[in-house]
C-alpha cells in the first residue's frame, strides 16, 4: 500500500558515472504517492550528470565545483524541500545501499514513531558489513563520543543513509563542509527530535576510491575538528566553564599549598616559578569561566535566531 506522502529521494554525487545511474534506476517508485529522484552533483568532472538523466532523475541540482559533502547535503536538503517534500530520503550515490530498504526508513516516520530514521550497520550483529578495521574501529569510537555527549546509545551515528521528517529537515542547521554525520545526530537531538536506527545490510566497501577518506589521520582530524565546534556550540556553558573552573581549581589549590608552606618556612625558593604558573592558571580559568558566560548568552540569541529562521522557511516554502 503506498503511503500517502511526497518523497524526494536524494542523492549527492561527485564523479560517480559507473554507480549513479544503477542507484537512481532502482528507486522504488510505488513507495509513496508521489516519489522524485534529485541529484546533487558536486562539481562531478566525469559524466554523472548525463548518467544520471539517463537513469530517469527527476531534478539534477549542480555546483560549478566540488565544494564538499556537508554542503551538497544541506544545499540537497533545501532544494528536496522546494520540491514539496513530506519525507527526504538520503542515500549515497555509490550503491553501497540497497534502495530496497528503502520502505524500512520511511515507516517510523509515516507511523509517527522517529523524526529521522537511520540506516544502522552495526545495531543487528548478523547484519555487519566486512570493512577494514581502522574503519570499523572509528565509526564505533566517533558513536561513543557522540553517546557519551548526547547521553544516548546508538551504534552508527556515521552512516548516510537516511529518512527526515519535512519538521526535521527544516529544522537542520549545519555547518561542515567536509561532511554532516555526526552534526545532524547533534543537531536533531538537542533540538528534541527523535532518532531510530534501522538495521540494514549494506557493502562494507564502496566501488572505486573513496570521495571522502583521503587518509583516515586527515578524515579524523576534520571529524574531531566538526565534533569540537559542534559541542561547543550546543553546550558553550559547560564547554568553557568546565575547562576554566579545572584551571582555576589547579592554580588555586596550588596556591594554597605554597601559601601553606611559606607560612611555615618564611620562603617561597625554589617555586617561585610554581607561583608566576598559578597565577597564569588562575587568570586563564577567571576569563574561560567569563567566556563561558558570554558564550551560553550568545547561545540562547542563536536559538532565537533558528526560529526565526524556521519560520521564514516555512512562509518560504508555502509561497
């Protein structure tokens, strides 16, 4: 029975003429009452385009150049949203999901049960995919620092294949350009939306090289740089006040331990250097601790500022 909803199925794609055209070929078509194909070709230098047509897409969104994933992603979201859609379905371009699957995302969100229903690779053991170990090993490290910060239990916070809400989507704030995994876990989550994972199989590995992992060192240090700003900007109190009050707690036990002893020994020598040391940590904690402040006053402008912006999508979108 289809589902009485507008689906756009998305697509982001850079240089994947041998793939995208299988991918956007087997969407299923009878899922919902209306299903379309959007591509969003990242400044492709090959012939994804023409394959793509070719393959029967509905709308083919480009950039003149490769500007990278996270972008493509929110410039493939808005442009799915002009194109009256209830669900956004993302998949890769490289065929590594199984379009299938692609009624299993959308039923929590039709059923009401998720805002954003996730393709899982590691929540069904039987269903894990063969992949290199320094790749299993980071996508399950990056889900428990995203767990541990979300306070909640999810086994792949990584994978890109996925079903939004038209509430979720219009509600995503992104900044990354390197990429937007972990961010829309961020995102969605501490804006109260909820999140489900939806056991799939997929290939462990993709065709080809990848247009992502240059070399995981530099992959993980553009991850870890996205997760640090994104914490930051969702927890700014706790982000600055923590780290500060460490400081100044350090500086200021120190000091009283010095003080201490030179209450007993009428001298400072030989940690006089000690005491230029917890003066510098003292100050720095004084200002982290200011700056948390500021930071948390700044944060709650930044909600009122989504909202609005929330708002003008929304008026946009009716027009």
């Amino acid at each position: 029975m289809k589902a009485d909803i507008n689906l756009v199925v998305m697509i982001p794609a850079f240089n994947e003429e041998k793939t995208i055209g299988k991918v956007v070929s087997s969407i299923p078509r009878d899922c919902a009452k209306t299903v379309k194909v959007l591509v969003v070709n990242d400044g492709s230098k090959d012939n994804t385009v023409i394959e793509a047509k070719k393959a029967g897409a509905d709308k083919i969104y480009s950039h003149k150049t490769n500007l990278g994933l996270g972008t493509t992603f929110k410039d493939g979201i808005n442009e799915a949203l002009k194109m009256g859609a209830d669900i956004i379905i993302n998949i890769d371009a490289d065929g590594q999901f199984d379009t299938n699957d692609i009624p299993k995302l959308l039923a929590p969100i039709i059923e009401n049960k998720a805002d954003m229903a996730t393709c899982s690779r590691f929540k069904d053991k039987s269903l894990h995919p063969t992949m290199p170990g320094i790749k299993s090993f980071g996508n399950k490290l990056v889900a428990k620092i995203l767990n541990k910060f979300l306070k909640k239990n999810y086994a792949d916070t990584q994978c890109g294949f996925r079903a939004y809400s038209k509430e979720a989507a219009l509600r995503l704030i992104l900044f990354g350009k390197f990429t937007y995994t972990q961010e829309v876990f961020i995102d969605l989550i501490k804006k109260g939306f909820r999140i489900v994972e939806v056991p799939c199989k997929v290939k462990g590995q993709r065709e080809g090289k990848s247009r992502i992992v240059k070399s995981w060192f530099d992959y993980g240090l553009k991850v870890s740089l996205i997760l640090l700003r994104t914490m930051r900007d969702y927890e700014p109190l706790k982000f600055f006040g923590v780290s500060g009050f460490v400081l100044f707690s350090l500086g200021g036990l120190s000091s009283i331990a010095l003080f201490i002893r030179w209450l007993v020994t009428n001298h400072v020598d030989p940690y006089l250097i000690v005491v230029y040391a917890n003066i510098f940590l003292i100050i720095i904690g004084i200002l982290l601790m200011i700056l948390a402040l500021i930071a948390d006053m700044l944060d709650r402008n930044r909600m009122l500022q989504e909202d609005v912006l929330y708002r003008l999508k929304k008026q946009e979108l009716k027009k």
